[in-house]
C-alpha cells in the first residue's frame, strides 16, 4: 500500500511535510518550520507525528525555512537517513539553518532576559550542533537525472524557478508486479514566470498524483513588471526623504532586489543613493550566488541595455553587529534591505524599532506574509507594532509590490502545468483555506480535474 500523510502546509502555507509511505519505506519530501499564528508556531515543538528513526530519506525541493526549518529537530529526535537536494540547495541550507538556530537561541536569550516569555526559562528548538549534524547526512543531485532514495522510490529534479537551486520533485513507486511505477509529482514551490533572476519553471511530466501548491491559488498577481513597481518606491521614498527599509529573506528575495536595484540605478531610472544588505545570511549567500551563477538569468539588465551583476562596489555589506548599527548613523535617502522577510525577527526588527515612528521612512513588503506575522500586521494597517515586548507606533508609509513575490499565481499556475493530462488526483497544499479551495475549483471547473484539499494530519492512500 502506498499512502501520502500531509504533516505540513495543509491549510495553510508554511510547515511542508509530505511524508510517502510504498510498504515499509518512508520518505519524507520538504521538513519545514510552521510559521506565522502561535497556534502554528506551537506545532513546532510536538513530537513528530512519525517516529523520526523510521524514516529512511528526505527530498528537500529548496532551502526555505517554511520547507527546511525543521530538518536539525527531527535529527535531534531521531532521523540519521540521507538528505538528497540539489547542489545550490545543500550550499544555501548550511547558512539558512545555522541562521535559524542562532535566531531562535538569540530570541530565546533576549526572552529570558526581558521576561516576556511565559516559558521559564525559553529554549531554542535546536542548536547549532543539531545543525552539524543535519548537514552530513545531505547527498547532492543534479537536475535531471534519478536517484533512489530508498528501496523502490526513485526521484528526480526539475527546475522549479522559485529560487536559487528549486526544484520540484518527479516521483516513481515500483508496482509490486509488473504493472507501471506510480508517478507522484510534488510541486514544491512553483516560481513566476520572468522572474528576475531565476529561469522559468520547466513543464511538469505526466503523473498519477500531483501535489500543487495554492499559496495564491485564489487570485492573480497584477501585470506589472518589477522593475517599474520597484522604480516607483524608490522614487516615492527618495521623495520623502528618508530611509526605504525593504523586509526581505535573506536568500533569494535579497539578491533578485540588489540585481533589480543596481539595474535601476546603472539604466539611470532612479537616483544613486546607498544600498545597505544589512544580513549576514544575506552576505554569504551572495557568494553562494555567485558560485552558481550557471542557474542566473539577467534578462532584466539586458533589456534595459545595461550589463549589472550582484557584485557592485556601490552597495554596502554588512555583517557584523557594529556595521549594522551604524546605518542609524544615515540621514536622507537610503534602502536597508533587511531579513526576515515576513519580520519575524533578525536585523529588520531593529530598524522598524527605530524608523517606524518616523513619518519619512517607507517600508516596503516585497514577499507573501502569513497570517499572524508582523509583515501581515502592517499590511493590515495596524497603527502599532510589537517588538521585543513593546508597541512601536507606524507613522511610516507602508508598500507592497507583489511583481517580486516568488509564488506563481493562479493563472502562472495554470500555465505551468500546460497540457499536462489529468492526474487521477490534485491534492491543493501550501496556500491558505481559500486559496487552496480556489485553485481546486478553478481545476475542476477548467480542466475536469480530480482535486482535494487536504487537512493537517490527513493520509491518503494512493490507488496503483
């Protein structure tokens, strides 16, 4: 019996956890952190559904906390298998989960020391040394070609365009006759189509099953190109005169607005001002980049008639804490690019703290926020924000550019899956309740597809 448990991201966006079981054997594909509602945070500290020492492998699409974040606590319970990703991903993963680690026992030493926990004392949910362990067990894949994770599983690679090494993961299941392999395609996360940066999303094979993300399953992007939403808030935000503070993730969203500015700055469409990537995540995974400059596309900077490149002596990296602090120091205009990208917590919460109550500073929101997080409060136009236990007040304008979010929409969606045939079942996963209902009956009602919106916890057994 082949069955599929939804541990993650079913009915909302974050936490991925698809766990395969064909007979005895497990796989697990993505292991993320639940984020944003502390309804969803607390799901972080529950022992695993599945006992972690009985799971042979893990396919991890890309390194995004919401798919990786969780991998050092189940090694920490128990799992030993191997780790199987992408190159880019496994080079991403050693900055992003030692990031992680530290954040959470900064969080939690910053709690205890201002007594605004009501865990006595607050504890991190894994260590670096939790980390150390995780990054031996991963094993590297190109695109393309297959690999067995365990007995009688075979997957394979394709380029998901989200981010830098993405994937989406083509799946096979041997019959136990001679009939044909069970196919099962998990989407990972689907990226936009000209995404600045990053290639397009390659068409997925035919398949049995299909696990789609709907994280904007419910409605489309507006046709904008980022370029021209990007020149406009800077142009707004020079105007004010003050600082444009950009909540951004560290890896990939960082990088695509460096190429994006520089582009805008060399084609003479903005003003120079400074640049600060104030993240030290952020400055190593420019090198992570660069290294790996074959999956880039600047198609972008060619079309502007410009030549630029995420090396530039213009835009100011700062890693350490001193560095960081001294960007206060700044008057006039300027953009901080800051993580993390939904304002959970990092550098970014320093600068609201003390830019926030200004009315000259701008923030801009340039990556989808999950409900509960600080990025959805200021969306949502809330007059006070809490940070570090206490309420700042939101005198600075706040925008949005949703041309940079890295989620293909409902029509890219369907423009990526093409003539794909009918799987015998969609199964709508990362997106919120309405967004998954959306794109199942935008599915049904276009294509005559067999769809369901799993629940947390659900397994569904597989027809061969």
């Amino acid at each position: 019996m082949t069955t599929i448990s939804f541990l993650g991201a079913a009915g909302v966006v974050s936490g991925s956890r698809h766990l395969l079981t064909a007979g005895r054997r497990k796989v697990l594909v993505d292991c993320g952190l639940f984020q944003g509602e502390k309804r969803l945070r607390d799901r972080n500290w529950a022992p695993f559904p599945v006992r972690a020492e009985t799971i042979d492998a893990i396919v991890l699409t890309h390194g995004h906390i919401d798919h990786s974040g969780f991998l050092p606590r189940l090694v920490r319970e128990g799992f030993s298998g191997a780790i199987w990703t992408t190159a880019a991903t496994a080079d991403l993963l050693g900055l992003l989960l030692y990031d992680s680690a530290k954040c959470q026992s900064e969080d939690a030493e910053y709690a205890n020391r201002k007594g605004y926990s009501r865990h006595q004392p607050a504890l991190p949910l894994y260590e670096e040394r939790d980390v150390q362990r995780t990054l031996r067990l991963l094993r590297t894949m190109p695109r393309l070609e297959w690999f067995t994770p365990t007995e009688g599983v075979r997957c394979r690679f394709h380029d998901a365009g989200h981010m830098l090494g993405s994937s989406f993961v083509e799946t096979e299941v041997a019959a136990a006759d001679e009939r044909a392999p069970l196919r099962i395609v998990f989407s990972g996360d689907i990226g936009r189509f000209s995404a600045p940066l990053y290639h397009d999303p390659v068409p997925p094979p035919p398949c049995d099953y299909l696990l789609l993300e709907s994280t904007y399953g419910d409605r489309d992007h507006p046709s904008s190109r980022p370029l021209d939403e990007l020149e406009g808030v800077v142009k707004e935000a020079i105007a004010r005169g003050g600082v444009l503070l950009v909540a951004s993730f560290a890896v990939g969203r960082a990088q695509q607005l460096v190429y994006l500015l520089r582009t805008l700055m060399a084609a003479g469409r903005v003003p120079d001002v400074p640049i600060w990537v104030d993240s030290p995540m952020a400055v190593d995974a420019m090198e992570v980049f660069r290294r790996h400059g074959q999956e880039h596309d600047f198609t972008e900077a060619q079309a502007e008639g410009v030549i630029t490149s995420l090396v530039s002596p213009f835009v100011r990296l700062s890693r350490t804490a001193a560095e960081s602090k001294s960007i206060n120091d700044h008057r006039g205009p300027g953009i901080v690019i800051a993580s993390s990208g939904m304002m959970n917590g990092g550098r970014i919460l320093h600068h609201l703290a003390r830019r926030l109550p200004d009315p000259r500073t701008t923030v801009l929101v340039a990556g989808f926020q999950a409900a509960g997080t600080r990025g959805r409060t200021l969306l949502d136009g809330a007059k006070e924000l809490r940070i570090h236990g206490r309420d700042v007040p939101v005198a600075a304008a706040v925008r949005r550019i949703d041309a940079l979010s890295g989620h293909a929409d409902r029509r890219e969606l369907d423009r990526w899956l093409g003539a794909l045939p009918a799987p015998r079942r969609t199964f709508l996963v990362h997106g919120e309740p309405a967004a998954a209902r959306g794109m199942a009956e935008m599915l049904r009602t276009s294509r005559g597809w067999a769809t369901h919106v799993p629940t947390l916890g659900e397994t569904v057994e597989l027809e061969t």
